[in-house]
C-alpha cells in the first residue's frame, strides 16, 4: 500500500524544518511515518537535490530511511532534526496543491505525479530546492493541525484550489491558483522565475502572473468571507485577557484577505457575560470596533444568547441588552451586491434557563421578510445565523477528531456527544430544522456550547437539498467550571471563516483555533485549522 504524504504532511515537513518550532504530535503516528518515508524517498530519488552531486546526503538519507521503517509508532526527533541540517540553506519552499474536486482532475494528476515533479525539478538550477507534491488530492474535509504560517494564504483561498504555495525564507507567502487549461504553462512560468524572489518583492511576481494568466485572478467582489465568532463573554476574566489578541488576529486577517474577498463580521451570541451596563457599554465599544474595521465600515451582524438577556446566562431575565447598538430581532440582514441573506434569529428569547428556543412569533416575521426576496434578487444563498445548536452530534469522523485533540484534549472524544445532545440545546431544535430545510436554507451557524464543530443536518430530517452547519466556538476560550471538569479545553481563541465564491460556486468553511505552549521565558501560539468544501448547490 502506498504510504501518505497529503496537505497535513507537507505542513508538518514544512513545521519541523523550522529550527523555531517544536516538534508536533499531528494525533495520527501512522501518519507521521508514512511523511517521512515518502519524503526521504523522494530524496533520494533526487527531486530535492542534484543526486549525483550529492552523494553523501543520499547515502544518508537511505539510512534515515531504514531507521523510520525499524520504528512503527515512534517518535523520530533524531530523523526531524537530521533532515532540518540538510535543508538548512534552502532558498525558498513551493506546495503544489491539487483540489479535489473532480472539475480540476486532469490538474490535480499533474500536480500528484512524481514524475512531474521530477521533471519540474531537473529544470530549477537551486540546490536544495523544495517543491512537495502531494500523493492524494485534498478531501472535502480535513484537519490541519500545528498550521505553519504561510500555510493560512493558501487555506483561505481552498475555493481556488488547485494552486501553488511560494515562499521565501521570512518574506511573505504568495499564492497562485492554477488555470483548468494550460496549467502545466502557468507551473514552469512559477519556477522559472522562482530565483526572482531574492531581488524583486513577491507581490510583483503575483502581478505579472495574473498578467500572463487573467483567468486566475482574484476579484473581491466574487467572494464573500463571513468572519464568525462567538461567545465573548464580554466581562469575564478571559474576555478582558483575550479580547485585545481577538481584534489583533481580526486586524491581520483583513489586512491579509481584503483585497481577495469581500468581508462580514458575524457574532451569535453571548457577546457580554451578564446583561449589566457596565457589558453593554463594552459590547458597544466591540461593535464599533469591528464597525471601523471593515473596509467599508459596514454594521457587524449581532444575536443574542442567554448571557445577553439572563444574569449568568441562567436567571431571571434583565433589560439591558436592550441598550447594545446592534439590531438583535428576529430579521434578516441582506448582504449587498451579494446575493446572500443572513436571517438572524433570537433563540434566547423563548428558551429557559442556558436552552434555547425559536418562537412563533419568528417564523412568522421570517417567512413574511422572505417573500418575496428584495432587489430582485433571485435564488440567494440563506444562512441561518443563532445561538443554541439545533444539532445532535452522534459520529465524530476521525479527522475532526483530530482538531479536537489538539484543541479539546483527549477526554472530549467520550463527551462530546453526550455534551451535545443533553446539555443546554435548541429545545425545538427539529421544528426550526424542518422550517430552515423548507425555505432553502443553505448553512446554519451557532455558537453556544463553546466547540468548534463542522457537518451536516442528518439527511432523514431532509426533504430538500443538504444543509452545512458550522458551530463556533468561544472567541476568547470561555470554559465553564463543568467543561473545565470534564474536558481538557486547551483552546484559547476560535474563530470560524466561511467563505462563498460565486465564481467557482464552491463554499468552504474554516474552523480556526490558537492554542499556546510555554518555550522557555516565551509563550508561543500555535493554530489549528478543520475545513470543510462544498460545492454551492443552485
């Protein structure tokens, strides 16, 4: 059988390369061994040097080679630290990136071939050059985890995939999607210029490229990122620590995104503690924050959670979320020049206690605000934004079971399901899924039970086409007294990106997670990703 070497590989290669970094535990020692036996195979069948003029480093690394196959289910520090000697002084690092999407097949055979890459290679004249190619096309879910940074350009442009991913040394990634036709031009049009990097700045050679290959550029306009986020808790101790990393993290991204998407900031729920108006006049400074921060100085998009409208998100109900500047009914929020609407629902408002529950009174006000649909528009894409979730979590798949032993800690695989389905949930949940199913719903997004999670309304709830759901989890990393018990939250920001492009009609979504771990006198954060891609059904 042939081993493993996917995206999770290439960002592991390209994390412990990294004299900085740790070495990382990516949850699948299988797939640690795996990476390395295919990575020392293609050294030495010569892809990443000149194997004649380095004879020794082959010698070598057929021997590394026998000493990883010696070891099932072991760590191989000595191998990792062996392999950063010999790619020390490489100039700069490429990832070909297939889709996995069956539109771009013949593309992804090409960039999955190694004996492309090995033709590819005999034309770079830099030694050592490194260009990985993967030996299976990303699935349509997956987990990244310990994500190396200039691997984030490339994930938040997953509806472009295929692509290549460029860097050099410290300068920033550069990403380059890849045409359906003539793509094996716009390759050998990238490497051949990849020795550019050293006297011209990157941004110049993505501007020729685009040049030299129209159909790959980016228009802002054809896609649209929701930035959603969850449970601030604005008052509690881990708000007041966390929320100045938030709008750092949020800041970066639209410096970084903003001229390839147009941008939404979404927020279900729980945005303050308690409904005190001390939290109020702070939610309101974080509404105006985020406010300035749009490139267009668009609203951000508010609802409100049981913390919003109860004392300790429990007791009786209290008036000031009344005073928060954002608009938290029952409505919708059309997205200009897009054709998407977000309808914003109260599940607070009828639930007791930390349940939720959808009144009425909502569906009404709902359906009458959906026909007919305003500005003409025709077919949108609807997006159900609220607090409680409306879905019970049965079946982990092994890959989201990943990102949560990273960002959970082991213990969360025996409770999450109980968790889900007994604690705290949407008491009508299955009345609000059969109206989101009958009136077109596309992705449903929640907070509420601070986990970040990713699937799909079980289809015999359905009648119509399937509907994605996506739960974030605590933006600042609030735990309760019992998840503290119970589950080993290691988390301490979560952030979700979903993005819509209309021009590939393919919608992915994002699950962003930091975590920390202590490196001497420094702190040093590390991020974990799970996406999930689909296409956009008409």
């Amino acid at each position: 059988m042939e081993k493993r070497f996917n995206l999770q590989s290439a960002n592991w290669i390209c994390y412990v390369l990294d004299r900085r970094n740790q070495i990382p535990d990516i949850a699948d020692p299988n797939l640690v061994r795996d990476t390395l036996i295919v990575f020392l195979g293609n050294l030495i069948d010569g892809l990443y040097f000149d194997a004649e003029s380095n004879a020794k480093i082959i010698e070598k690394a057929v021997q590394m080679r026998k000493t990883v196959r010696a070891r099932p289910h072991h760590r191989y520090d000595d191998i990792v630290m062996d392999l950063r000697d010999i790619f020390s002084k490489r100039e700069w690092t490429a990832v070909l990136i297939p889709s996995g999407f069956q539109e771009y097949d013949s593309v992804d055979q090409l960039l999955t071939s190694k004996i492309f890459l090995s033709k590819l290679g005999r034309t770079i004249k830099t030694d050592p050059h490194l260009i990985l190619h993967l030996n299976e096309a990303p699935r349509n879910d997956f987990a990244i985890t310990d994500v190396y940074p200039p691997f984030h350009s490339a994930l938040s442009k997953s509806t472009r995939w295929p692509g290549i991913l460029l860097w050099r040394r410290s300068d920033e990634p550069l990403f380059f999607p890849l045409p359906s036709e003539k793509s094996e031009d716009a390759i050998q049009w990238i490497f051949s210029r990849g020795d550019d990097l050293a006297n011209s700045p990157g941004h110049l050679l993505t501007h020729h490229y685009l040049e030299a290959f129209p159909s790959c550029r980016i228009h802002a306009g054809s896609r649209l990122t929701l930035l959603h986020m969850s449970d601030t808790h604005i008052g509690c101790k881990q708000s007041i620590e966390r929320i100045t990393r938030v709008k750092d993290l949020l800041k970066d991204y639209i410096k970084r995104n903003q001229g390839d998407s147009s941008v939404v900031f979404l927020l279900s729920g729980d945005i303050m503690q308690s409904p005190d108006e001390n939290n109020v006049i702070c939610a309101n400074d974080f509404h105006d924050y985020l406010k300035d921060l749009h490139p267009a100085g668009k609203d951000p998009i508010f609802v409100l959670g049981n913390h919003d409208v109860r004392m300790k998100g429990v007791l009786r109900n209290r008036a000031a979320s009344s005073s928060l500047v954002p608009a938290t009914n029952a409505r919708i929020e059309w997205i200009p020049d897009h054709p998407v609407g977000i309808l914003c629902w109260n599940s607070a408002d009828g639930g007791r206690m930390a349940r939720g529950k959808i009144t009425g009174e909502q569906y009404r006000t709902i359906e009458e605000r959906l026909n007919p649909f305003p500005d003409g528009k025709t077919n949108p894409v609807l997006i159900s934004l609220l607090h409680h979730h409306p879905l019970q979590f049965r079946r982990i798949d092994p890959e989201m079971r990943r990102f949560h032993m990273k960002t959970l800690g082991a213990s969360m695989r025996k409770y999450i399901s109980f968790a889900y389905e007994h604690m705290d949930g949407l008491t009508n949940a299955q009345e609000f899924v059969r109206f989101c199913d009958s009136h077109g719903v596309k992705v449903i997004l929640h907070g509420h039970k601070h986990i970040p999670i990713a699937g799909k309304i079980p289809e015999h709830l359905l009648e119509n086409r399937p509907i994605l759901i996506f739960g974030c989890g605590s933006a600042v990393g609030k735990n309760t007294y019992l998840y503290r018990k119970l589950f080993d939250v290691d988390y301490e920001i979560s952030l979700n990106e979903i993005v819509l492009d209309f021009q590939t009609r393919l919608l992915s979504g994002r699950l962003m997670a930091e975590t920390h771990y202590d490196k001497g006198l420094a702190t040093m954060k590390t991020h974990h990703g799970f996406v999930s891609r689909s296409a956009m059904e008409a």
